[in-house]
C-alpha cells in the first residue's frame, strides 16, 4: 500500500506540475539562485575560515640573517632569539633547503628555468606567543641584534583580516539563515498557489473518500521535487562555478589558500542538495496545512 | 439503514436551516427529498455524509452514530456513500475513465481491478464509448452519468444525489432519474433532493418533504405537493 501511495504521490504531483508549468519553473529558477547564494556563502565562510586558520599557523617573523654570516653566529642569534620572551619557537631554515621546497611548492611557476642560483637566503622563523606583541617584538628585534639582515612579516594586515575573517563568518551566517527562511516562504507561496488552483480537486478528493494523507501526498511531493531540482541547478551552478573560480586563483594567486578540496566542496554541494527538497517538503507542509486545515 | 433523531442546524449568522428534523431511511429504499429552495435539503444530505456537522441531534448509519466517528475514519464513512452534484464536480483535465478511476485510486484499488470496475460501470451508465473523452466534450446530461458512475463505481450502499436533474432538460432528466431507479434496483438505498415536480410525481416512489428547515410530509408512495 505504501508503494501504490508513493506512485500514487508521484503521478499526481507530476500531472500538477505539468498543469501549472510557468509558476513551477518560476519556482524552481527563484529557489535555484537563492539555493546558490546560500551554497555560495557557505563557500566563502569556508574560504575565510581557512585564511585565518592559514593567517594564524603562518604568523611568523621571517629573520633573515647577514650573507657570508658564519654558522656558529647563525646558532648564536637563534638561540638569543628562542630565550626572548616573546618567542614561543625559533627555527632555523637553510636557504638551499628553503629554495627546493620553495620550488616543490610552485612548479607551475618553472622558477628552475628562470632562475639559475638561489636568492634566498639563510634565515629564522620565529613563531610569537601573542599576536598583538608583534609590533613591540620586531622593534626590539631591530635594535638588540645587529647581524639580523630584515625582517619580514605581515603585520596589521594580518590582524585585520583575522579580525575581518571572524565578523565575515557571523555576517556570512546571519545571510544563509536570512535565505534559507526566503527558500522556505518562496515554495509556501508556491504551493499555497497551487492548492488554491486545485481547490475543487481538494474537494473531489474529500468527497470520494480519500484520507487526509492521500491529499496530502501529492502536494508534499510537488514540494519536495521544486525544491529537488532547484538545488540540483544551484549545484550545477555551484561546481562550475567554483571551479572556474578556484582555477583562476590558482593561476593568478597561488598562494592564496582558497578551499579545493574536492571533499569540502562535495560537502557542501551535498548540504545544498538536500537542504532544497527539506525544505520543500517542510514549506509544502506548511502551506497545506495553512490551506486546507488539513 | 439511515436513522436521524432531532437533527438540528443553525448557522453562524443564526440561521435555522434544520429544526428537529426525525427520518428513518430503510435499507434499498429510493426517497425523493422536496421542497423548495433553502428548505434544508442540502443541508441534510451535506451531514449524512459528514460535509457539514449538526448543531444538535444524531445520524445513525447502520446503527453507528456519526457523531462518534472520528475525522479521521471520515473517508472511509465517505467511501460507502456516493454522492451526485448538480454541477457534477468533474476533473475538467482529466478523461471519463481518470474521473472515475479516480475514485478507486485513492480506495487503493489494483490497476486491473479498476479498469474492470471502471468498464462496468460505464457500461451501466452507456457511456462506454466516450471513455476517453474530457468533460467538455460531453453533454449535460452524459457529465451527469458520469458523476453517477463515480459515485456508484466501488458499490457504496448509500448514493445521495443532490439537485441530479437540476442543470437538465427533461428528457435527460428522465433518463437520470431511470438509471438512479436502476441503481436502487441493485441493491442500493437512494435519496434524491429535487424540485423537479413532474419527475416525482411520475416515479411514485417515497416522498419526503422539507420546509422551512422541517419534515412537513412522508409519504410512501407519494406526490409533490
């Protein structure tokens, strides 16, 4: 019985679908762009989530020593540098070791075949125990020790786009709560629309006997397929799209960490493709019962 | 069969459409409901079939009272009584056959079964041939059949028929009346609200009179008067 209630769901859904054909494509486009607004805000919450974590785990101070400085100097200034108390670690990089992961890390770049010695040179990492001592460390670094060549780190930009980052997120939230809820009165008001339609149908149904859930059924179903193919366009929308996006980063700002993690983005395309026909099915829901008092 | 003790009505605005109304329907019997417009014909057949609640009083369907019938055991109270509108209440996109079939799909009946019932039943009503023709392209009086076979197309005992003649001319309307006689003659217990005067007095059948919200005449074999 529950197999000939779902076929029964399905064709009658399909039939009222097909009759009203211009309100259920408005439909399906309308939640399609905002089903992808919402998949696109979880991508870029994600994508400034990984630039603080990635802002966070790089904040170092790169020390960058005097050229032909001696190994045994080289020593002697990491480990001054590792006691100040406001170096949580300092770490020693040999610059040919630098160089080759340098290379590893950006072979689209060919640097091999442009560059024939190595520019690097030897320097220290230090990693800070308080992100907002920086300013005051590096000063102290410039003036205590004389055989430190430059120093290099990010700065205030770092701070502000942690900060940035943080305010993004909670904003970024606000916004895919904001859309999900205008999803959801979108397919109230379609199906509400195509209850109304169907109103004297409704009566039939009542009049021949069928049972609150057999009207319901169909309706639920009609629900439940808008917001079905309406996630299945915001996906196609989605991946395309975020492949084109990640690609020109990658040629353009490699060193940019946007999120390509094929899991991550499946992921996500994932929660798109289910939130539509959930939400389909709970704004039918609430149509019917709003209309029918069923 | 149907047994109505001190039916009452009063609507919203306060308006009496039922006053104590008391009627006792045997099994297979054929009642003509009459009077003239707003005397609460519709009324008393919208609650014996549970589209319309009483204010006070009792409908007993073999014996069971309808009050206690819970909403949702509705369909299936609905499901053995068939109903026949004056403006037929038909799918307009939908064929003859999908109209009737209808209203075995949603009693689950199997796909073979309802083309049986359904070819039966067409047959009944001769309209056999126009199984795949849309509302449109019938007749007043073929739509009316066609009303006819859905309501009668899973054997309910009960057909109610409200106004069945009321949009026809009076050979179709005859032709009505002779099928919902056919109907009662299977074993079928049938009431007929109508103000058509001439049919009821030719088919000499039990007449029950409405006014005023109140049975003012039951005769068995009786007349519009």
């Amino acid at each position: 019985m529950i197999f000939s209630n779902i076929k029964f769901f399905i064709y009658e859904a399909i039939i009222g679908l097909n009759r009203s054909r211009l309100m259920f494509l408005t439909s399906i486009a309308t939640i399609a762009v905002s089903l992808t607004v919402f998949g696109f805000f979880i991508l870029v919450s994600l994508n400034l989530h990984s630039i603080s974590n990635y802002m966070s785990s790089k904040f170092e101070i790169l020390v960058t020593v005097q050229e032909n400085l001696p190994q045994q100097d080289i020593k002697r200034l990491r480990a001054k540098l590792s006691r100040m108390p406001l170096v949580h670690s300092a770490t020693f990089v040999d610059k040919d070791k630098a160089w080759a992961e340098f290379k590893k890390k950006y072979t689209h770049l060919e640097l091999a075949n442009l560059i024939d010695v190595n520019p690097l040179p030897h320097s220290i990492t230090l990693q800070v125990v308080e992100l907002n001592e920086v300013k005051g460390l590096v000063a102290s670094l410039k003036k205590e020790t004389p055989t430190i060549d430059d120093i290099i780190y990010s700065g205030d930009l770092s701070e502000k786009l942690i900060v940035f980052a943080k305010y993004s997120q909670i904003i970024g939230l606000c916004l895919v709560g904001f859309l999900l809820l205008a999803t959801l009165l979108i397919i109230i008001n379609t199906i509400r629309l195509t209850v109304l339609a169907r109103i004297e149908e409704v009566t039939i149904m009542q009049l021949v006997g069928a049972t609150n859930g057999l009207i319901r059924g169909p309706f639920l179903f009609e629900g439940m397929i808008i917001g079905l193919i309406g996630a299945l366009t915001a996906n196609l929308i989605l991946y395309f799209g975020y492949q084109y996006i990640t690609q020109v980063f990658f040629e353009f700002a490699p060193y940019f960490p946007i999120v390509s993690d094929k899991a991550i983005v499946f992921t996500v395309l994932l929660i798109v493709g289910a939130s539509g026909p959930l939400i389909g099915l709970l704004g039918s829901n609430i149509s019917i019962s709003r209309s029918l008092k069923l | 069969m149907i047994k109505i003790k001190n039916l009452e009505k009063v609507h919203k605005n306060g308006f009496k459409a039922l006053k104590k109304v008391n009627l006792h329907v045997g099994k297979n019997e054929f009642i003509y409901l009459v009077g003239p417009s707003g005397a609460g014909k519709t009324t008393l057949l919208n609650m014996i079939f549970k589209f319309d609640t009483p204010t006070s009083g009792e409908i007993f369907i073999d014996n069971c009272p309808l009050s206690s019938i819970h909403d949702r055991q509705i369909p299936h109270l609905r499901r053995n009584i068939g109903v026949v509108f004056q403006d037929f209440k038909l799918l307009p996109k939908r064929t003859v056959y999908e109209n009737i079939a209808f209203a075995l799909k949603v009693m689950h009946y199997s796909r073979a079964n309802i083309r049986r019932k359904v070819s039966q039943v067409l047959d009944l009503v001769g309209l056999t041939q126009k199984e795949s023709y849309f509302p449109n392209q019938l007749s007043g009086g073929e739509k009316q059949r066609i009303c006819i076979a859905r309501a009668i197309v899973n054997d309910p005992p009960i057909l109610l028929a409200d106004e069945p003649t009321g949009s026809l001319d009076p050979d179709t309307s005859w032709e009505i009346m002779h099928l919902l006689s056919k109907i009662n003659a299977r074993n079928t217990t049938v009431i007929v609200a109508t103000h058509n005067k001439g049919l009821v007095d030719d088919l000499r059948k039990r007449v029950v009179t409405l006014e005023s919200g109140k049975i003012i005449r039951d005769q068995q074999i009786g007349f519009y008067q």
